[in-house]
C-alpha cells in the first residue's frame, strides 16, 4: 500500500500595508507596534510623512535616522519627531540591519517629499494643467482627423488658439511649455 505524503500546509502569506505619499508606495509595513496593527501603523507612518511633506518650512535634510527609546529600535525622524521606527521584527530574515534599512527609508521619505512639494510648485500646476489641456485637444484632433470629421477652417482656428497660447505662456513668464 502506498502511502499518501503529507504535505506541509502553505506558510500564512505575510500581509503588507503600503506607506504612500502622493500616489507612490514609499514601503511597506509587515509588522503592528505595541497595540498598533500593521494597518493602523502604515496609516500612522504616512499621516505623519505627509504632515512633513506639506510644511514646506521644514527642510528635507532635517529628516535623519535616530536610536530611540529603548535603544534597540532604530528611527527615521524629521527633527526630533518619529516617522518611522524600524524594529527587529522589522528586520526578520533580511541581511541588512536596523540602520542600514532605516537610511535606505530615509532617503527614499526625502525624495517623495522633494517630488511631492516640487510637483506642488504653482507654476508646475500651471504647466501641468496646460499639458494636460493641450494633449487632451491633440487627441481630440487626432480622432477626428482619423474619421474624417473636420473641416479644414477648423484647423485654422486651433492654429489661433494655440498661437493665444503660445503668447498667454510668454505673458506670464512660462515660456515653453
């Protein structure tokens, strides 16, 4: 008689929560901290990112790593204020340590921060938001042209409007868009 192999039940999938700052995922975050479940503790990490993020007082080379507390936890702070704290469970199996993760996070929270305030510049909302409208009528162009539904005075009056542009943009400083 054959005997049937046991099979090892499948290993609990390891649930992470995403830390995002302005549509990116920054990390994510494996373990909960004291009553914190790891939801809640992602949730946490990117309020506070974010509250950094939008204090364009606050310089991104302020944000270091530090030990805290009981010493066995390694921080990322902006100034004295915790973002995240990277734990030993945190940690796990990976060959890198404490500090080493914790600079690879800070430097990662110090460009999403740069990115998300330079995107934020009104000019770059200005000359997003003119893109934007000007790619949107280019398809549109392009789809009408390919079914054949435009007249050619109509090509005549984008070629005005994008001439009002052009002199709009000077105007105001942008130049080129």
């Amino acid at each position: 008689m054959a005997q049937d192999a046991q099979v090892p039940p499948a290993a609990a999938e390891i649930q992470e929560y995403p830390v995002i700052l302005d549509g990116e995922v920054l990390f994510e975050v494996r373990e909960g901290i004291g009553s914190f479940t790891p939801e809640e503790r992602a949730a946490a990490i990117q309020r506070r990112i974010l509250q950094v993020a939008e204090d364009e007082d606050i310089p991104v080379e302020s944000i270091t790593i530090k030990r805290v507390g009981d010493r066995d936890n390694v921080s990322v702070v902006q100034d004295n204020r915790p973002l995240v704290t990277i734990t030993k469970a945190d940690v796990g199996d990976r060959l890198e340590t404490q500090e080493e993760i914790a600079i690879e996070l800070a430097q990662r929270i110090r460009e999403a921060i740069t990115r998300y305030r330079q995107d934020r510049v009104p000019q770059n909302l200005l000359k997003n938001t003119v893109f934007a409208v000007l790619t949107t009528i280019l398809t549109l162009i392009l789809a009408m042209t390919y079914f054949g539904q435009l007249p050619p005075s109509w090509f005549q009056t984008q070629i005005a409007y994008a001439e009002f542009l052009d002199w709009l943009l000077a105007r105001l400083g942008l130049g080129n868009v």
